[in-house]
C-alpha cells in the first residue's frame, strides 16, 4: 500500500501519464458565461483557467497582495529556490505532474539516508530493523487496511501497545505529514482517503525550479485576470446569477461564482452568503479541520549534518527536519523544519524566538553549540498567521471524510465550491488535489451553463 505521503526524493521514474490538461481551442463550453472565483491558489487559478479556455470570462478576486496562495518562494536565501509552502509533487498520475512534466520540469535524483535521534544517540536507518520500530513501521504501513471506528491515530497506537521510543517517528510521519498530530487524525478518515488515493506512489522534488514557477508557466493566459487585494466579504447567489462583495464595496456580477478559499476562511464567517449556507452545509465545514503549520529554513556557514542526510527525526519541537539542499545545491547547507499541529502553534506562539529553538533541537542532536555556532540565517513562514490563509491544510480528522462531500456539494445552480480541502477522494491538503478540485468546479458550471 502507499504509505503516508512520506517522503523520498526520487528521480523521474514516472509510469505512463493518465492524466491529461484539459485540450486547447475545442468547443467553446463557456461562450457568453461569467465566473467570479474566489480565491488565486491553484485551484482558483485552475479553475479559471479551465474556464477560460472554454471561452468564460472569468475573473479571479485574490484577498491577498499575490497570486499562489500556500504556494511561495524564497529567493536568495540559497543557491536554489526554496518552497515555503508546497514543496514535494505526490505521486506521478495528477494533473500536476502532467503540467511540470510538459513544462520541462527537472526532478532531484539523489540517494538519502534518514537519521533517527533516538535514546539520546543519532542512529541510521538500521535503528528500524529493531524490534520496536519495525512494529511501528509495520503500524503504518498498514494505516490504510484499517476498517474500524474513526477513532484517533494516537488511540489507536496506544491499542496496539507501540514502544514510547517509537512515538517521536509515528508522529512525524503520520501526524505531522498530515498536517496535524496523532491525537487529532481520524484513522478511519485517514483509510478511507488513502483507498481513494489515484496519484501514485512515488514523490518529487523538483530541482532548480517551483511550484509556483510552473503553475504561473502553464496557467499564464489566467493571470490577468487575477484582481489582488480585493477581500470577498460576501456572496449573494441565486437562479438569476451572482453578485460578489468585496471589503472595499467593490461588487463583481456574473452567472455563477467558485469559492476557492481555505476552509478555515469558511469556518471563520468571513464571507456571508445569501441565502444563507444551510446548517449542514456548516457543519461539514466545522468537520474538516486545519491546523497551524510552519516552515522554519535555516542556512548554516558549515554542513554539520551527512552530505546524503534526508530527513532528521526525534527532535524535542520539530518532528522533521530535512535538508533541502540535498540534490540541489551545490553546497547543501540549508535544513527546514517542518511543524505541524499543536507544535507549530507552540513555535508560532514563542514569534521570532522560535528559531533560538529550532537550533537548540539541533544541538541536542548533533551536540552543544555546532548548529548554533553554525547558524547564518532563518526565515520563519507560519502558515497560521497569514491573514487569509490561517493555517497549514485540511487534514483527515475522524467524520472528515464524508463531510468534505457536503462541503463541496453546489447550492443552487450557481454556487460552486473548490480547495483542498474539498477533495472528495483522498487527494486533501495536496497541490494535486487543489488542482483537481479547480477542475471538478469548473467542470461543474460548464455544465450547468451547456445544459
Ligand atoms: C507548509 C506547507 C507545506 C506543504 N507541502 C505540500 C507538499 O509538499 N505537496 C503538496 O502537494 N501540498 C503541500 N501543501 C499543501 C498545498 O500547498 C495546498 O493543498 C494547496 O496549495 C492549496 O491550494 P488551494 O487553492 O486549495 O488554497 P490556497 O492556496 O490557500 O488558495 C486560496 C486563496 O484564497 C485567498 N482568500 C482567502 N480568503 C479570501 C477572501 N475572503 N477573498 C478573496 N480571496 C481569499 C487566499 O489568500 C489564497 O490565496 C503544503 C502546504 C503548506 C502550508
């Protein structure tokens, strides 16, 4: 089975493509349709496009001063672009993969080996062979089979009687890399999206370029159309069309209109909706959870850590940290640490002082004072502190997965909702599945408006 999301660096090994962009120039769909989107992450921006290219005219309101969304670059922090928000393309059978593939997208091809922190010693992947940790393994290998109660990851481990000095790695490989903590996450939920998974297995990392870079490559004819700073404070739908509001009493008409904002967007209220969203409609949104979340990318003058180190696990506060640099950069010295959950919310708490305690884990590790001693530079991307994000991204809390059904359902015939977290088949809190959601809205419209 596909393990959870984790993460190798893996050449371009891809199998056949399945997926394909929608084709260009054939019948004009959307001729005479109008589409507001909200939201300018890739699946607003998807969206867009796709209409576009059916002949809408489509307008894309961004809350923000930028394009992107959870998709952001650093530049000249390094010798590579670094991605503050996604960074590996899961699986080779997406609509994702297919866009980069097309784009003359390069894939890091570089050999990886893990440290694990465990009983005050770093170890090697051979620390997996033992007992304990082969268990865990074996643990998580298995999440998908589970056929039981939405009961949580971390119940669960405690049933199954996992060794204490395992939980730092369950953690970060099924809490964290899902945007949460094992407390949190449904095991059920979590099953039932990874049966639905289509993706494939194998993960990429791309090597000298970005998401964000490809995205604006591909989808570039939509970009015009993106309007920054306009923050959508409601939406007012109905069978004669839709008018959208912005905070600056700018007003949008149109046919029909896609909501492409986080769900903690739609958790908070920030857009009224008239007629109003039903209760059920609102209590799926309140079952789809995201989380704080942060990247915390460090740059140190000497490398203390193994040239071919991928991920370094048992740290007190960061789960994961892993070297970005490997396979693109010449010189490898940059790590990010990856926080999810109830941790990234403590680091999110302590402000700029969360770098001080970042490099104290990785002094512990490596021993007194070689990382701080080593330390350049750190550029903290808190997830949960952008103002309209809030967040990391959706993640499979128990009764999740049949709500995110409800959450992406259509009022009407022109209310129409997209993100990650309304993927309905296991593809959440993903590049990939925020594009594919793109496309299922604007599918949707163009067939209500070719009826
Ligand atoms: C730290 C981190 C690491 C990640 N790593 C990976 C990874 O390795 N691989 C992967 O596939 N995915 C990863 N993801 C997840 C991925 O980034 C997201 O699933 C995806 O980018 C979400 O796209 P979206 O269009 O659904 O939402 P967003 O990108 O959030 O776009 C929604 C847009 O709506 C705008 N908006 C909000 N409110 C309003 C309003 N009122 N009016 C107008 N606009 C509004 C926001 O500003 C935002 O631009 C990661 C995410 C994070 C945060």
């Amino acid at each position: 089975m596909r393990l959870p999301r984790r993460r190798f660096l893996q050449g371009l090994a891809a199998g056949p493509l399945v997926a394909t962009l929608p084709a260009v120039g054939c019948a004009a769909r959307g001729e005479g349709l109008r589409v507001v989107v909200i939201g300018a992450g890739a699946a607003g921006l998807y969206a867009g496009w796709t209409l576009q290219d059916e002949g809408a005219t489509v307008t894309i309101l961004e809350a923000s001063a930028v394009h992107g969304g959870r998709l952001r670059v650093l530049e000249g922090f390094a010798d590579f672009p670094i991605e503050l928000g996604a960074e590996e393309v899961h699986g080779e059978r997406s609509i994702l993969h297919t866009l980069l593939v097309a784009d003359g997208a390069r894939f890091v091809d570089a050999d990886d080996a893990d440290v694990y922190f465990v009983d005050g010693e770093r170890r090697g992947e051979g620390v997996l062979e033992e007992d304990d940790f082969a268990d865990a393994e074996a643990f998580v290998d298995a999440l998908g089979d589970w056929e039981g109660d939405d009961v949580t990851i971390a119940a669960r481990i405690a049933d199954e009687g996992l060794a204490a000095r395992t939980t730092f790695l369950t953690d970060a490989w099924i809490g964290n890399e899902f945007g949460a903590q094992n407390d949190l996450i449904g095991a059920r939920s979590l099953a039932q999206g990874d049966a639905a998974w289509s993706a494939g297995d194998a993960n990429f990392a791309l090597d000298g370029t970005t998401l964000l870079g490809h995205l604006e490559s591909a989808l570039a004819a939509i970009l015009p159309a993106v309007k920054t700073g306009q923050v959508v404070t409601q939406v007012d739908h109905g069978a004669d069309g839709v008018t959208v509001t912005c905070a600056d009493g700018t007003t949008y008409a149109a046919d029909a209109v896609i909501v492409a904002v986080p769900i903690t967007i739609l958790r908070d209220g920030d857009i009224t909706f008239s007629p109003a969203l039903s209760d059920d409609k609102l209590a799926a949104i309140a079952k789809v959870p995201m989380g704080a979340g942060m990247k915390v990318v460090l740059s140190f003058a000497r490398r203390f850590w193994d040239a071919d180190t991928g991920s370094i696990y048992g740290a007190a506060h960061v789960p994961e940290f892993w070297a970005t640099g490997l396979g693109r950069s010449d010189d490898n010295l940059v790590l990010t640490a990856f926080v999810m959950g109830d941790k990234a919310e403590a680091l999110s708490a302590l402000g700029d002082d969360a770098i001080a305690t970042v490099l104290a884990d990785l002094d512990a590790i490596y021993g007194a004072g070689v990382a701080s001693g080593a330390y350049v530079d750190g550029v903290i991307q808190d997830w949960l502190k952008e103002p309209t994000i809030r967040g990391a991204y959706s993640y499979p809390g128990p009764g999740s997965h049949a709500a995110r059904s409800v959450v992406a359902a259509t009022v009407g015939e022109t209310l129409y909702f997209a993100g990650e977290a309304t993927h309905t088949e296991g593809h959440f809190g993903t590049v990939h599945g925020a594009l594919e959601t793109g496309e299922r809205a604007a599918e949707a419209v163009l067939a209500w408006w070719w009826e």
